[in-house]
C-alpha cells in the first residue's frame, strides 16, 4: 500500500464571481462568502487539507488568485487557522488550465517529484477530508 506525502493542495481562486449576482460580485466572488454556513466556500475547500493522517500528508496550500484577492485568502486562510503557503498572483484571469501550469511550473522548481491535488473552491462538498484509499479507487 502507497501513501501520499507531502501532497500540495492548489486552491485556485480567481473567479470572477457574476454568475451568483448578486450573493456574488466582481469586487468579491462567491468563494470569498459564506453562503452555506460558517465559513467561506475558500475557507471550506482550505480546511478538507489542514489535516494529514499516516497514508496521506498535505503541504500548506499553493493559492491561485487575482491580485483583487491577494489579500482575502490570507486574511480568510488566517480566520480558519490555516498557515497559508505561497500565493501565485495571476496577472490577467485566464480560466483553469493557466492557472493549473504556474502552479505546477512554481511547485517544480522546488521539488520535481511533487504531487499536486488541484481544488477549486467553488463548489460546496461535503466536509469529508480526502483520504489516500479514496485516490486509490478512483
């Protein structure tokens, strides 16, 4: 049995925001607010990664955003007790695949042999941490 170490959660969260008008906005998107409870769409994407178990470890997570935000998903990060890893600033917003390479592109300069999981917090899951047997099945 394979355990995952060391897994770098990408949260990109460069997201526009209009298609939830008016909960969301440009000036802040629908993963900046608390639409489902206590805590940010951000924040819940943020803490499925804040724990690691004996088969499957996490890094702190690599933030994609837009330079509007680089100063929420700290700030957001900070609320939930997150140690926030590095932030990537996007220039100009360019969808998923853009963001996904200067992820991967940045985490392989410090280690070629990293995995990346890639979540976009956009979406409301179940709080249920992600777990290696999980991976495995597919």
């Amino acid at each position: 049995m394979s355990n995952f170490r060391n897994v770098t959660p990408v949260l990109l969260s460069g997201g526009s925001g209009t298609r939830l008008w008016p909960l969301s906005r440009k000036s802040y998107p629908k993963q900046f607010t608390k639409i489902l409870g206590d805590v940010t769409l951000f924040q819940q994407a943020a803490l499925r990664f804040a724990e690691s178990s004996a088969e499957l470890a996490f890094a702190r997570p690599l933030i994609v955003t837009g330079s509007d935000f680089r100063f929420v998903v700290t700030e957001q990060l900070v609320e939930v007790g997150v140690d926030p890893g590095a932030v990537l600033i996007e220039p100009e917003p360019r969808n998923t695949a853009p963001a996904v390479l200067a992820a991967a592109l940045h985490l392989e300069k410090q280690d070629a042999d990293a995995v990346l999981l890639i979540a976009p917090p956009i979406t409301s899951f179940p709080m249920h941490r992600p777990s290696a047997r999980r991976w495995r099945a597919g």
